[in-house]
C-alpha cells in the first residue's frame, strides 16, 4: 500500500483530521499522486479532493509552473519551486490562477514516503503588498516634491538616497553622491572655515547614542565650494530588531526663510497625506499623555471617532489594562517611556482597548518627538491589529501538534497491524455444531451488540480469542481495529508501558515517544488475553479505564480519554486468585459483567468430525498434497481422546497426520497422546503437565527451535513472545548436549 492509498479520506482517522483541521493541506506520495485533502482545501480549490485523487501535483499549479525534474521528490519540487520567495501561483480545475505561499513536509508511513503540502492563499497579501508598494511609491512622490533635503546614511556614514531638492541645494546630482561619505562633501567643514572631525559632527552621532540631533547654526558645502547656512535634523534608524542602522538627515537652507516655511508646509501635508493612506493606526502624544493626532485607521481600529480622541489621555481610553484584564499604570508603559528615556519602544505581546470594551492584540512602536531644543515634547505611536496573525500562529501550530499526534498515532497503529498480518489467529471460522458450542454462540450474539465487558473463561486452546473476534465483529465497533494483548507474554515491568503508552525518557531505554494499545483501540475493541497474569498494581489502572474511561500514559502529566470495549480471557480460576490476594476483586466484577465459558473440546466431541475434516481440507490445501480420505476408524479414535490440549491440539495431530499419510486415508501413526493411538491420557495428570508435555514433544520434534518457518511457535500456531513466556513458567529447559 503506498502512501497515497493508505492516507485516502476513507481512513476515518486521516478522515477526521482532514475534515476538522482549518489548514489547506494536499497529501500526496513519492510519484507527485494526489491521495488526498483537507476540507479547507477542497474550498480553496473549488473542487472535492476525490476529483484530483490519483492526479499529479502539477495539476493544482499555475500553467506556467515547470514540471518536476525526473526523480525530483514531491519536497524537492516545492521547495524549488519557493526557493525565491516561498511562493507559487496555483490553479483551480476551472483554470483561474491564483498565488499561494507553500511548504511542503515528508512523512514516513509504513514503508511508504507521504508528503503533506501545506497551501496558504495569500491573494489578499498581494493586494496589500500592492497597497504597500504603492504607499512606497506615494513616499517617493514625497521625497521627490520635498522642498527640504533629505537623504539617507547608513551605519558607515555613506549615502544611501538623496532626494531631488537636496541634490539642487548641494549643486550635486543625487546619483553622484550614493554610496559615497556624505560628511566629507557636504560637511567638512565649519562656519569659520576650521576642519569639522567627522566623529563630533551630530549628524554621525545618532549612529552611536540613537537619539535625534537638531542643529541649525551650521553650514553646508556645496559642489562648487560655496556654503549656505542649513538647519538639518539627524534621525536614527533602527532595525527589526532595535539596532542602530543609520540615520535620516533633513536640512533646509534658511537663508531663504519663505522657501523654508514653504518647504515646511509641503512637509506637514505630506505628513497629513501619509497619516490618511496608512494602513496602520499612528496617533502622537504630547508630553502628558494627551492625543495630539490620530490617524483614520487608528480611530477605525478603536472604534473611536477622530475628533473624541484629541486631548484625551490615550492610556486611559485605549491601554488601561494587561491582557489579564489587570490595571495598566501609564508610569510602567512602554509609550510613556518615550517621553522620559527618549528611546524608541517596540512591543507585541499587549491588547489595546475597543470603546465597546472589548480588546485586540497590538504590536507598536512608541518614537520619542524632540522640540528645537532637543527636548522631549511627546511621542508618534504606530500600531497594528495582529489577530489575524496571532490566530494563524496558534492555528498553524496546533496543526502541527495535531499532526504530531496523528502521524505517531497512525504510526503505532500501522506497527500494530503489520504485527497482527505476520500472526494466524488459528481457526479462521467457528467450526461445530454441538449443543455447548451453539449456547457459546448464542451468548456472543446476545452480548456482541452491547457495550458490556466480556470475560472469556476456558481452558489453553479452546479459541478464546476467535469467540473475542465474533463479539467484536458483531458489534457496532466492527470498523476499527480489535486490538490484542497477550498479558502472560509482557515482562511484568513493562505492562504498563504496553497497555497506556510513555512518553520520551519516561524510563530507562524510552527513548521515544510510544502510543500504548488502550489508545490504539480507542472507538474499537480491546482483547485481554490471560487477565489472570496482570501485576496488582496494573490492576487498579485497568479498573480507572474501566470506570472512568481514562488513564495517565507512564511518564505523561496528561490524562487521556478512551472509548473501548473490553473483552477478557482466562484459564485460571480468578476467583481462587482473588482469595489468594491475586487478583482484584472489583476488577473482577467489572470484566465479568457478562461472563462466558468456553467449552473444553472433550466437552464437545460431536464437533471433532467437522473440525477434522475442516483440518484435513486446510492441511492438504497447505502442502499441496490430494485431501486423504477420513476413516470412520480414525474419526472413532479422534472422538475418543480426551484432547486435553483441546482445538489446538486436534489442529496439531491432523497437521502431523497429514504430513505423515501417504496413499488415500488419514493415518495417525502415534499422533495422539503418548503416540500408542489410544483415545484417553492418564486422568491423574493435572492439565498444566499435559500442556507441558505437549510443548516438549513439539519442541524436541522441532529440535528446540522456536521461532521462524518450521519452528515450534508455528507449529503450536501461537505468537513466539507467547511460547518462550509458557516455557519459561512451565519449567522447560532445554537438555544439555551429550558429551
């Protein structure tokens, strides 16, 4: 099964979480096949993903995408195709092209690669971005019709722009001044005529203090060695992240006051002009806190009008309060804190306040303003509403938990089946028709349809698990997965750790995160073989799940929740265990809610005929050999032996019968107990002897190999793990060699 089938939308798990997750999200396999997609992707594609199941992934892209390069992976291909800018164009089946931001991730499942190629639409930010570029091309317009020079220095001092009315002030081309040290052409020199030391000029100050430097009893040079009289201001640039990157120069000649008012006019409505375009809310402050201007965006994000807001205490209308909805003294706010240490404050982990008293998460820079004199005269704050983005974080990486949980989920089970595929649960249907088997029967059918907890009581080989199999497959609970745990083959320090998961490092050698077998039957079927062998302390978390639905993974502090049914199995006697302190007694209450008993085979002897013939047919099938014919000789003797071993064993001695049979009849040569052919085994001996001797006989026969094609486990049709467990508690040890 390759990726692509595995993960299809009739998976109910994968189902699940693509109908429930809020991300456009495509799987697809190692051959760029399309196998399935999530609900949101469906909508941002205008189409159900069972239209473009098994279609390659080139389909949902733009025409002029390239096609993936021969042996190209679904993640090389996208991530060559974002390279650039973490884009692509995508396509709709009606052909409309559209941008997307994609990423793409692989996953192992099974033996199979899976890619999950997360899409965002980012339509909408491509309008912004036009918006933004324009806004960026109005800025220029700006510098452009500036009557003031502006330009530009980065953090060595060299020109970065010039605007146009600087260039004509200073007698330069701008172009000819980019990239060279401004100071050195412009600047050299004092009023006087004394040499300027580039390292006390304010202008290269606010590279090193990052405050505002405003000067106007200085002189500029220009190109033809004359000089005017300026007053410029040095402004900080600061980065992303708050360092110091440049600066901003503006100066004006002033031996031309008009043309300098005129400038400063032209100034303030650009200002007006940028305040009103702006996307995002800027509003100033002066020195006490109160509104001076504010911008229409920011009224519209606050649900003010412009007009309330001027002259009122910003931090009372709008920041009074922490997320947590405690006060917000304006003496600790960031905002303030322009007014007093002169610095630039950027935040974005607070809210601002709504006038209907709701509240948004902000991210904003608070500018100090200096007067003429270098003083503090208030602040510029811009701010933006990032809940879109604040919703798409949480959004994205409860997604990727989610998909965490599912990809480790899905990888347990998927572990599980393969196990369950490499075992034979031994008898593939109910063979007989005896009157104790048809009361079995009778019970599962009452049972099967309810949730109660089953208990299986019969002995070794009599099919507990297939009368497990028939409730489960009966029941409501028959589309998931019945899962098995044989408790007698668990080393007693790691039941836990099978039945609930563990987390990573929850104990020595846990080095990974395990889902356990009560989460993997979560919606379905557990089947507890051999109850009886569970510590006491696994006990009472068995009765928490029982009771409460729930349980703690070993390790985890979090406690989850599970819908499942329970069936459990036994040979023991629980009631003897519960007097000998063994074994809980409102454990044993609650699984025997509806207690079933198994018959032993010699209490059913008229369905030995129709399991021997289902045998005989099985065996010849098996080893390609003609179906021997069953004398009523041999049904006689068959139907006579006590079969303390029960079906398992009757399903060995047909299998030896058949190997051994050569010509037209069934011939038992000794298969039977103690290999005379006689129908009864010594009655005197306990049931745990016979079963002993039965599995040395099988072992010797095998020469002690337990495992693999031929060996005992095979033979005796049970799980390795399971036998070396029963030779162990049965004492068998292998003899030594002969000298």
């Amino acid at each position: 099964m390759d990726a692509a089938d595995a993960l299809k939308t009739d998976d109910p798990v994968a189902e699940t979480f693509l109908s429930l997750t809020t991300e456009a999200l495509v799987l697809t396999d190692a051959d760029h096949a399309i196998g399935a997609m999530s609900r949101r992707a469906e909508e941002l594609f205008g189409c159900q993903g069972a239209e473009l199941t098994g279609a390659p992934l080139s389909s949902l892209l733009g025409a002029g995408v390239p096609p993936p390069a021969a042996g190209e992976s679904p993640h090389e291909y996208v991530m060559r195709l974002v390279a650039e800018d973490g884009e692509v164009m995508a396509r709709r089946p009606s052909g409309e092209e559209f941008p997307v931001e994609a990423r793409c991730a692989e996953a192992e499942h099974g033996d199979a690669s899976l890619y999950v190629l997360l899409l965002r639409d980012i339509s909408e930010r491509r309008v912004a971005e036009t918006a933004l570029l324009r806004a960026l091309e109005a800025r220029d317009r700006i510098l452009e019709s500036a009557g003031e020079g502006i330009y530009g220095l980065d953090a060595n001092g060299l020109t970065t722009f010039v605007n146009p009315a600087g260039g004509r002030m200073l007698g330069w081309d701008p172009r000819d001044l980019l990239g060279k040290p401004q100071h050195e052409l412009i600047h050299h020199t004092r009023p006087d005529g004394s040499h300027y030391d580039a390292e006390t000029c304010p202008v290269y100050a606010a590279f090193s203090d990052g405050e505002v430097h405003h000067v106007d009893d200085e002189v500029f040079w220009r190109r033809d060695g004359s000089s005017f009289p300026v007053e410029y201001v040095s402004t900080p640039i600061r980065g992303p992240d708050g360092e110091l990157s440049g600066a901003v120069v503006t100066f004006r000649d002033i031996t031309e006051r008009r043309q300098a008012e005129v400038a400063v006019a032209a100034a303030q409505r650009s200002r007006s002009l940028i305040l009103e375009s702006a996307a995002e809310g800027i509003y100033g402050l002066d020195v006490h806190g109160r509104t001076t201007f504010v911008n229409p965006a920011a009224a519209e994000m606050l649900g003010w009008e412009t007009e309330d807001l001027l002259g009122e205490p910003m931090h009372d209308v709008s920041h009074h309060s922490h997320p947590d909805g405690s006060s917000y003294d304006h003496l600790t706010c960031p905002i303030y804190a322009a007014f007093s240490d002169g610095r630039v404050h950027h935040v974005e982990d607070e809210v601002f306040w709504r006038k209907d008293g709701s509240s948004f998460p902000v991210e904003y820079s608070s500018t100090p303003i200096h007067g003429e004199s270098g003083e503090l005269m208030g602040a510029v704050v811009t701010f933006s509403d990032i809940t879109k983005r604040k919703e798409a974080e949480d959004s994205l990486r409860g997604a990727l938990a989610e998909l965490g949980e599912l990809k480790d989920r899905l990888a347990a089970e998927n572990e599980y089946l393969k196990e369950e595929l490499d075992l034979e649960h031994g008898f593939e249907e109910i063979i007989g028709s005896s009157r104790p088997l048809k009361g079995v029967l009778r019970k599962v059918e009452q049972v099967a349809a309810t949730p109660a907890s089953v208990l299986l009581i019969g002995e070794t080989g009599t099919g507990k698990e297939l009368f497990a199999r028939a409730i489960h497959r009966l029941s409501d609970r028959a589309d998931r997965p019945m899962v098995k745990v044989n408790c007698a083959a668990l080393p007693s320090n790691l039941v836990e750790s099978e039945l609930f998961g563990h987390e990573r490092g929850a104990f020595t050698g846990a080095v990974a995160r395990r889902v356990g077998r009560f989460a993997l039957a979560h919606g379905g079927t557990i089947f507890l073989d051999e109850i009886g062998d569970v510590p006491m302390d696994v006990q009472a978390k068995l009765l928490r799940v029982l009771q409460e639905g729930e349980f703690d993974p070993v390790g985890g502090t979090k406690t989850q929740t599970v819908d499942v049914r329970v069936i459990a199995a036994t040979n023991r006697n629980l009631l003897d265990a519960i007097a000998a302190g063994e074994f809980r007694a409102d454990l044993y209450y609650r699984l025997s809610v509806f207690p079933i008993e198994v018959p032993p085979l010699r209490e059913r002897t008229g369905d030995v005929v129709a399991l021997t013939r289902f045998f005989v047919e099985r065996y010849s099938r098996t080893l390609g050999r003609e179906t021997p014919r069953v004398t009523g000789q041999v049904l006689e003797a068959l139907q006579r032996y006590r079969w303390p071993g029960n079906v398992r064993e009757l399903q060995n001695v047909i299998e030896r019968a058949v190997i051994v049979s050569r010509g037209g009849s069934l011939r038992l040569e000794g298969a039977l107990y103690g290999s005379s052919g006689r129908g009864d085994a010594p009655k005197s001996e306990a049931l745990e002897e016979v079963e002993r001797a039965h599995i040395l006989r099988v072992l010797e026969s095998t020469r002690w190999q337990v495992a693999g094609a031929g060996g005992a486990a095979e033979r005796l049709r049970m799980n390795p793990s399971t036998l070396r467990s029963r030779i162990a508690k049965l004492g068998i040890e292998r003899p030594a060699p002969k000298s």
